[in-house]
C-alpha cells in the first residue's frame, strides 16, 4: 500500500470529486485504486467524505480505517478523524475553516487556506484543488500533470472551461506545500 | 346444410368449469370470436388473473400467462415492451383489478400502455367464496358483508369506467354487460373496438363487463340476470367513456 | 483494453447491457439508485428500454412479463423494495422464468436506512417468497466481478431457467475500482422454444404458469424442480479461497466484508498467526462441499457478516460439528474494523474458545 487518504469534509467543498480525481489520475499511473464515499442523507451540505486507497498491488479493504493521509476540509472533520491518521501519518488542514489545533505531536501537520487562497484566486469553487495541489507535492503519489489529464474524463464536458482554474489550483497547493516544507527545515 | 353457428377456433372444445348461470363463458366466447374475427390467433398473448378465471388458461387456445393476483397489467406491459408487434391483454375480475390490481391497471393506462384489459365485474368475489368486492353494490349483502355493505364501514363501489376516463392515455374505455342478447351484442362490438385500439397503437383500452354470480349472489340463473338489471346496471351505466377522435379505427 | 475507473452501480448496469439484457423495469430506492440512471441513460443506446415502473410490485411483474416473452430482463432493488418483490420471486421461481434481481442491501428492519448490510442473506438465500424455491444468488467483492458477474448471471438464468439474485451491500454500489471492460461482447441467448411470444412464433400452445390445483400436479412440478436445484448445487457451487495454506483459523466472508477480512488476514499472518479466508461467490448454492473439506484441518471458523448471523447457519451445516463456528457481527448499517476483525482472530488464536 501506498497512501490510504480520508478526505473529510462537508458536502458542497468537493471532497468527494477530489477523492475520485486522486483515484482516477493514480489508476493512470497504473496503480491499483479504491474510492469509497460517505455522505449524510441529505442531499446537500451534510456530511461528505470519502477514501482513497492507493497501492501497487491488489487492495484488500477498500475501506480507510487508519488514514496515512487525512485532509480535514472544516473543524469537527479534524476533530473527528484525527485520532484514526497512523502514526508519522499527514494531516493537511484547511486552515481558512479548521479552527481548532491538532492535538497529536507524533503527525506531520500542514495547514493550507484554501477558502482564502481560492477567493484570491477569484473562484471559490477551487479551493479543494489547491488542498489536492499540496497533497500531490507532499506525498509525490502522483504528477500534477496526470491529474490535470484526468480533470477531462472526471469533469463533464460542460465544465472542461474551468480546468485551467482547477489547474493553476493545484499548482497554487502545491507551491504553498513546498512553501510549508521549507519553514519545516528552518 | 350450411354450418351457421360453431365454436370460435381461440376457444378450446373443453367443459369449462364455471357454475351454471355465470357469464365468464359468454364473455370468453366474445373474447374468442373477436380474437378470431381479427385474425389475430397466432399472435395474441393473453393474461389470466388470480380467481374464478384463472382457468382461461386452459380455455383459450392461444399463448397464455398466468399473473399473480392484481398484476396482469404490470405483467402485460412487460410482454408488450418486448413484443410490440403482438396483441396482448389480461382477463381480470373485479377483485383482481379493481382491489388489489388498482395500483397496476391504473398506471398501466396513465403509461397509455398499448394492452387491453377486459374486466369482469360481478359485484363479488367468486373464487374464495362469496366476499365483498370493490364493486359490491350498498346494502349487497356477501360472506364479509352479512349485513349488506355499509358505506360507514366499507365505503362505496368504485367505479372503474369513470376514474379512467380523465387519463390521457387511456384511449377506449367502455362498459358493457352480458345478460340479454342485445347486451351482448353491444358488448362484443365494444371488446372488438379495445383491440383495434390497441392493434391501431393509440394507447390503453378497458372493457368493463357487468356479470352475474349466481352462486354467490344466492340466486338461480334467471334471478341473477334480473338482478344485474335492476341494480347494478343503474349504479354503474352502460355505454362508451371514452372512445379515439372519428375515423382512426 | 485500458481500465476504467467505474462505480458498482455503473459497473452492474454496463455488466447487464454486455449480457443482452435490453430490458430494465424498475422503481427509485436508495442506495441503487445510480444503476437505473446509468441504465437509463444506456439501455436506450443499445436499442433496449427502461421503464420506471409504480412500484416494485409491478416492477418485478414487469420482469416476469418481458421474461416470458423470453427477454433477458432485470430489475434492481433494495430492502423494502425487495421485500415487496417476494411475491413475484416465488412466481418467477414456480413458472421457471429466468430473471436477473439485483439487491444492494441496506440496513434494515423497516425502513433502516442506506448504509451497508447484508442483512438480506436468509431473504436471498434461503426464499423470501412463499412456498419451495432456490434462486441463485451471487455475491461479487470488487467492482470488476460486479460487471463481470452480470453475464455470468444471465447466462446461470437462461440455463436454468430461473430466477437469479445479485447481491451486493449499498456502499458497493457507491465505490469506484479499475474496471477492464473486456474486448469485443459477443452474447448467445439460447432459444426459448418456451417463452409465450404468439403461436405463430413457435409450435403450438405455450403457457406460462405456476397455478396446478390438482395436488398431485403441483407435487410433480416440485419434484423438478428440486431435480433442478440439486443439479444447479452440484454444479455451481462457486467459493474464493486466500491465503488458507496451513490456515487453523478459517474466516467465512461474503461480499464486501471479504475485503476487509483479507486485510485482517494479511494482519495475522504477519504476526504469526495461520488465519485464512473463504468466501463464498455463490450464497445459493452455498459452497458447502469446499467448506466441508476443509473442517478436519481448521481449528475454528469465524464468519464475519454485517447482521446478526446468518451465513452461520450454513457454515455449520458444512462444517457439521467437526469444529466450531463463531460469528463477527455489525449491525444496522455499521461496517466492521478491520482491527476489530484482527482482535477477534486473536482472541480465537489465544484459545479463547469458550467464549
């Protein structure tokens, strides 16, 4: 197994298009790959997560019960699903909604502001993009490039307008990843 | 001699099982006739009900299926789909249809569904005995309803013609009984008219026939005619609901 | 080919449009939802119909319509919906119609909710309807074997001229796994001199029916068919096995489950502990024979289910006393840890059989 990611949010912030656009730009790659979603009953802004296991031989569980990687879009994801990341695990938080601090000091913590970076951008709509973007830099599980390939067979045509925006999105994760891995070596 | 009179070809020359003075074999025979009449033997897929006629099956000399009670139409629409081209229809009771099948006929004709339904109304169950129908008459009394059916308890007879009537794909509806010659006659020319609606592709068609149980109504064969007259006829009349627009069939 | 990234519910329709099935009749219920909009969508490209039907009353009697009229037909469902097709299973059973029912379960009793189960094992497995009747029930674990296994399903349907029952839990629907669509789809649909298409399309009279009054009759129609289904026992017992060389824990898992319980498979065998895996493929027929050889080597069995135990019940009958059997359950929607799956391995490694 390579990455077991959790994607946790709440519906509405693209954490499930996110899990299968990892999913589907790593089956590229030749990976082996599961998708699971979970959602809430209600049809919009209830609970949204899902898991993305990715390895290079034939998954057993699909299911992401001891994340490697957890990105926790608001609070209560965080605080829910911290305690499940394994141990030297990655927790990539949206700080513009995550409040509160991790609580564990045996994981690697970077804190992305992607509602803010995203409003900068002038397309709110990105922001799980750029979260993607520092993902993709942090774990190296796959290229921007592949992924930016995969925008097309994961987006309905109707919207292959934005992947440019989703494009630079991830471009923007990735540079404040790196921006974040060099306070690391300070 | 020139044979005048002779038993249609879709009807097989078995007994049929039904008590003296039902109007099941009427209405088969009239069945029978019109499916020979269009020459459409060979190529008419019929669907018997849960009841007194579930023997159909064995009267009918053409592919039949025997549906689970209430679901003849639903079982129609699914042979229809695949055979487009063949003639399909149920023979239903009132029970069958109109209690526990209401769900079924009901949208089989808002689909417009290209099937014929030819149901049998006698105001009362036969089969299990003598309960009360959907379309037992108020003060009818049957097994269920030793006191005679009581709007308070068991609400009022439905009327199947009339509920259909204002759903745009039911394209020929009518009501017809079997107890006098010329009643008979009418109502032979309405199933006929079913089946070229459908055979013409313009939608769903009904034929309700009013028949007489004498068994279970407790009266002989001439009462029980004498009855339907007087008391079914006036609560559910006779005549065409809805017919195609002039000249299409 | 190159795969696909596809969901269960995609992966069951595409699988049946590659079988031949051209018909769809159907009524909306969460989880399966996305199969009948996929097959919606589908079916009309390949010249077939979908067709919403009131309810799954008539759904299933819409399928046992075009069945007759000899089609390769499905319909899906889940929970409630499949209970209130019992009726037409056991009729489609008792007329020998070949259908295909699909049913990704959900948590139950009553109306439950949509998260996974596979509390619907005795409704499938053992007849939901009324009287003496199998039908076959298969239960992929990946979304390859989803599609791979309509074909599969249609083809045991026509040979056996019954019903069949694809069995998955509601989050398999929702999962996305590489799919291979295979090459070129070639189908044979075997003549059904049998089907009630008009008689002008076949000799004679053809009837459809499962109503025979005279008992003796109706004794002769059960008697072929359970000629029937011994033969479809003896022949179609399908099971995976792995990892179960010199494995003296055996795990039983179907479905989903089967996936996590590899997971705590590969977990104990990394500590040491010899724990294996079977898991069923066919749940009618049940994998009896290969279970039962099995029994003299293993230590104990664990099934691991999410109901209260029901794969049990068949697992001892395989078994049949030789070792015992325990059962690993989550209810109500839960889906079990696969640490909690490893502690009960341990528990039965340690010896805590007394449990």
């Amino acid at each position: 197994m390579i990455e077991a990611v959790y994607i946790a949010g709440h519906g509405g912030q693209g954490t499930l298009s996110t899990g299968q656009l990892l999913a589907n730009a790593c089956l590229k790659e030749g990976k082996f790959v599961a998708y699971l979603p979970f959602y809430g009953v209600e049809k919009r802004g209830g609970v949204s997560n899902c898991g993305v296991t990715i390895s290079d031989q034939r998954i057993s569980s699909p299911f992401v019960a001891e994340p490697t990687v957890l990105i926790a879009m608001n609070s209560i994801s965080l605080e829910k699903y911290e305690s499940a990341v394994v141990p030297d695990g990655l927790v990539i938080a949206n700080s513009s909604l995550v409040e509160n601090a991790v609580t564990r000091d045996d994981v690697r913590v970077v804190p992305i502001p992607a509602n803010e970076e995203a409003e900068q951008m002038g397309d709110p709509m990105v922001a799980n993009n750029i979260i993607l973007g520092a993902l993709l830099e942090l774990t190296g599980v796959v290229s921007i490039q592949i992924v930016a390939e995969s925008l097309k067979e994961v987006l309905p045509e109707r919207h292959h307008g934005k992947i440019p925006a989703n494009v630079r999105a991830l471009e923007r994760g990735a540079e404040l990843a790196r921006r974040h891995k060099i306070r690391e070596n300070k | 001699m020139k044979k005048v009179f002779s038993r249609p070809r879709s009807l097989k020359d078995v007994p049929f099982h039904y008590c003296p003075g039902c109007t099941h074999g009427v209405a088969h025979r009239l069945v029978a006739e019109v499916i020979d009449e269009l020459g459409i033997q060979d190529n008419v897929i019929g669907n018997a009900p849960v009841g007194c006629a579930v023997f159909t099956m064995d009267y009918f000399d053409f592919d039949m299926i025997s549906a689970a009670h209430g679901r003849a139409p639903a079982v129609a629409t699914g042979v229809k789909r695949v055979l487009p081209d063949r003639v399909v229809f149920t023979y239903q009771g009132d029970g069958d249809l109109a209690a526990i099948g209401t769900g079924e006929f009901v949208h089989a004709a808002v689909r417009g569904e290209k099937i014929t339904c030819i149901f049998i109304n006698n105001a009362v169950y036969g089969m299990t005995g003598g309960q009360m129908a959907p379309t037992t008459l108020l003060g009818q009394k049957t097994k269920t309803t030793p006191y005679g059916r009581d709007s308070e308890v068991n609400g009022y007879p439905i009327k199947v013609c009339e509920m259909l009537t204002p759903l745009d794909g039911a394209a020929y509806v009518a009501r017809v009984a079997v107890h006098s010659p010329k009643a008979i006659i009418q109502a032979k020319k309405a199933i006929k008219k079913a089946f070229q609606v459908q055979i013409n592709g313009l939608g769903f068609s009904l034929v309700e026939i009013l028949s007489t149980c004498p068994t279970n109504w407790g009266l002989t064969p001439l009462e029980a005619v004498k009855w339907l007259d007087e008391n079914m006829i006036p609560y559910f009349p006779l005549g065409e609901y809805k017919v195609p627009p002039a000249g299409v069939i | 080919m190159s795969k696909i990234l596809m969901k269960g519910n995609e992966a069951i329709g595409e699988g049946a449009v590659r079988a031949g099935c051209r018909y769809f009749f159907g009524y909306p219920i969460t989880p399966q939802s996305e199969l009948t909009h996929y097959l919606a969508k589908r079916l009309p490209e390949v010249g077939g119909l979908f067709l919403q039907a009131e309810s799954e009353v008539a759904s299933i009697n819409m399928v046992y319509g075009a069945a007759a009229a000899g089609a390769r037909v499905m319909t899906s469902s889940s929970g409630p919906g499949i209970s209130l097709m019992q009726e037409g299973l056991s009729f489609l059973a008792g007329s020998e119609l070949p259908s295909v029912v699909v049913n990704l379960m959900r948590g139950g009793p009553g109306l439950g909710n949509i998260a996974p189960s596979q509390s619907d094992y005795f409704q499938a497995a053992k007849g939901g309807g009324h009287g003496d009747y199998h039908m076959i029930v298969l239960a992929p674990n990946t979304v390859q074997e989803m599609l791979d296994t309509m074909g599969n399903a249609f083809d045991l349907a026509d040979k056996y001229r019954n019903p069949v029952m694809v069995m998955a839990d509601g989050v398999m629907g929702q999962m996305m796994e590489p799919v291979d669509l295979g090459g070129d789809v070639r189908v044979e649909i075997p003549p059904k001199s049998w089907a009630t298409t008009g008689m002008a399309h076949h000799a004679g009279k053809n009837v459809i029916n499962s109503c025979l009054v005279i008992p003796e009759e109706m004794e002769e129609l059960n008697l072929k068919l359970e000629k029937k289904y011994k033969e479809i026992s003896q022949k179609e017992q399908v099971c995976d096995e792995y990892m179960l060389e010199g494995a003296d824990i055996v795990l039983v898992a179907f479905g989903l489950v089967s996936r996590i319980c590899m997971s705590a498979v590969e977990k104990a065998r990394a500590m040491g502990i010899k724990a294996g895996l079977i898991r069923p493929v066919t749940l009618w027929p049940f994998p009896a024979g290969f279970i039962g050889k099995t029994a003299d080597k293993t230590r104990a069995y664990l099934t691991v289910e999410m109901n209260m135990g029901q794969m049990i019940e068949d697992v001892k009958l395989a078994v049949c006393g030789r070792a015992p059997v325990y059962h690993y359950g989550r209810l109500g929607g839960m889906v079990p840890d696969v640490r909690d799956v490893l502690a009960e391995i341990k528990n039965l490694h340690e010896g805590d059989a007394g449990r």
